[in-house]
C-alpha cells in the first residue's frame, strides 16, 4: 500500500510537471514571449523544486510524509488554476513556478525516503517501483495534455489538471503512512558525510546530469514542431520519454538487488550523454523517438539509482535529509540553463548547441563518478551494507 501510494504521488505530480514542454509553444504564442523567456518558467520551477526537496527531505524525517503531502495537493491545485488565468508571462513564473515547484519538492524526496524506510528486503526494488510513477505520469499524461491544449486549449488543460491533482493528491496523503521506525540522523553525522568525497561527487554529477535529463521536457516538442511534426505527435514524445523510463527504473531498479548499484548509476548517466548524438543526426521522427527512448531508459535509471547509491554507501538513517543535500544542489544551476538554452536556440535558429549542453553536462557527469568505488561511502551506525 505505502508503495503504491509513492507510485501515484509521483505518478500525479511529475506528470503535470514534466508535460511542460507540451505547453511551451503555446504558452509562448498567448504570451508574445520568446523561447529563454518561457523557459524561465520551467527553471523557476525547478528551483523552487530543488530548494523545497531540500527541506522537505529533513522534515519528512521528522514529521512523516503525510503534512507534507497535504502541502502538495494545496500547491498543486491553487498554482495550476491560478496558471490557467495568467495574462502575463511572470505571473506563470509564481503560479506554476512557485506552485508545482512546492508540489514536486514536497512528493518525490519525503516519497522515496518513506519507501525506502518501510523495506529492507527489495528495497531498491521497491523505490524504482515508487519513481516509476514519474515514467508512468509522463507517459500517460503528456499525450493526454496534447489532446486537451488541441481541443479546448491550454488555459481549460491548466484549469482541469489543477481540480483533478488537487484531489488525487489529497487521497494519497491520507492514505501514505510513515515507516515504523524513525529514520534520523544528527545533524552532526550529516555534516560528516556531506564532507565526504564520494558525497560531493554524487552532488556535482546530479547537478550536471539534471541538465542532459530536464532539456528534453522544455524543448523536445518545440524542437519536433521545427521539422513540421504535428503539435499532438510532438507532446507524444515526452511520453516516449516516460514509458523507456519505466524500463530503467524497474529493470534498472531491480538489477540492482543482484548487480553493482554504483556500476548500473554510472552506465545510466553515459546512456544520458550519448543519446544526445541522435540531435546532429538528420531529423526525423523515428530518431526522436530513438533518443527519446534511450534517454528514457538512462534518465528513470538514474533517478531510481540515485536514491538507492545513497542508501548503499551511506545507509538509510536520515536517507531524506541526505537526498534533500544531494537534489538541493541542483537548485541553482536550475535556473540557469533552461533560459540559456532558450537563448541559444533564438540567437542561433538551432538546437544544435542545446544539444551540446544537454549531451556534454551529462558526460562529465558520468566521469566525474566513474573513479567512484563503493568503499568510498561512510555507513551509518548499525546500517548494512553489502559487499
């Protein structure tokens, strides 16, 4: 039940948020605005996103998942019906940028460390289980929203998807339950893992890596629609993207029970880079989907991975507070790149250098950690780790 219950949290609030990028082309349009400037949207979110993941990791260590849940459905509902009324392009940046943010930040951390608190036996299969519902909302949601921006436009797609998250996710945060044993750690123990090599590098190849992953979720659909693919068939393929991560984070998920945990997290993130070379190829369909789906299959790898990298270096007492570090970092650099790519894209009239960024980001990530050996990790007190 508590994992079912993550699945659809995750399943409710990341299919909103990342079906962005079915929105921007007419978002951009109603708004007279260009590319960086609507990105900005999406980099607001995100930070906000980051910041609140940060502290919502320590306080669903506290307080349990459920206030936080509540919190989330309040967000979520108010930001997109408010998003639905905007006549300006920076009222989206406090109503779906602050609003979803708080959603997101408040779902996925408290989400998966509540997971991984309940399990001990198929734990990493459990939390690829709970991340899975990001795939899984992706996958259904995006091609939904398309349908919806093509027959009734965006503002009544905002307005729908408000009432229906708001309600969905208030269930969920009656039904979650927090594990039977507290999970804290001292805020002295955190600070001495946080100072630790292999926790920074975590820190820094996540960073970089949301890069290479978040690109596609802005400018996948626009970038379809400049090779004259129809708008609906565009939005389908962050779709794509959901459903090969689904693949990722359950195969990979569960892969990870019988292979390297720290092996399989390194493979996903060279799969993140390599995928962009499809962007320089000559554009069709059948490519996208081809990137979408490699991509797919790195980028819901790494999530699901990331999480269960932490817990097998570092155990899974104050699991929460240590992801929030970890996803809080990204905060920053989240509020950079989507408006710099946008802005590329205008002054360039290609995608070509996103390409670069996006693909680049991800490579560098991956050879950061590459050096990366388990034994690197400090356990917690009484945590087993395997060998």
């Amino acid at each position: 039940m508590i994992a079912a219950t993550a699945f659809f949290t995750c399943f409710i609030v990341y299919g909103v948020q990342y079906s962005f990028g079915a929105f921007f082309k007419s978002l951009a349009a109603d708004m007279g605005a260009d590319r960086a400037g609507t990105a900005a949207i999406f980099s607001v979110n995100m930070f906000v996103s980051n910041l609140f993941g940060a502290a919502a990791g320590y306080f669903a260590d506290r307080f349990g998942p459920r206030p936080l849940l509540a919190l989330a459905s309040a967000a979520a509902g108010l930001g997109l019906v408010l998003t639905s009324r905007i006549d300006r392009l920076w009222m989206g940046y406090l109503t779906y940028g602050v609003g979803i943010g708080i959603a997101s930040g408040c779902s996925f951390i408290p989400m998966v460390a509540t997971v991984g608190g309940w399990f001990e036996r198929r734990r990493n299969a459990a939390i690829g289980l709970t991340v899975s519902g990001i795939g899984c909302g992706t996958l259904f949601v995006a091609p939904l929203i398309g349908v919806l921006i093509h027959r009734y436009g965006w503002r009544t797609s905002y307005l729908l998807l408000g009432l229906i998250s708001a309600a969905l996710l208030a269930l969920c945060a009656i039904t979650i339950e927090r594990p039977p044993v507290v999970l804290v750690r001292t805020r002295t123990r955190l600070g001495d893992v946080a100072r630790t090599p292999p926790f920074i590098l975590l820190c820094l190849a996540g960073t970089l890596s949301n890069v290479g992953t978040f690109i596609p979720f802005v400018y996948l659909p626009d970038f379809a629609q400049t090779w004259h693919v129809h708008s609906v068939a565009a939005a389908s393929l962050l779709g794509v993207i959901g459903g090969a991560s689904v693949i990722g984070r359950l195969g990979l998920g569960g892969a990870s029970d019988r292979f390297s945990v720290l092996g399989l997290y390194k493979l996903t993130l060279l799969m993140i880079g390599v995928s962009y070379v499809l962007w320089f190829m000559p554009a069709s369909y059948t490519a996208l989907v081809i990137f979408a789906v490699i991509l797919g299959i790195g980028y819901g790898g790494s999530v699901a991975l990331s999480a269960a990298v932490v817990a097998d270096l570092f155990g899974v007492h104050g699991l929460g507070a240590m992801l929030g570090v970890i996803y809080g970092g990204s905060a920053f650099s989240s509020l950079a790149w989507p408006p710099l790519a946008g802005y590329i894209v205008d002054r360039t009239g290609s995608y070509s250098g996103v390409a670069l960024l996006g693909g680049g980001t991800a490579l560098v990530a991956f050879a950061l950690i590459y050096p990366l050996a388990h034994h690197g990790g400090v356990p917690a007190p009484g945590a087993a780790v395997r060998s």
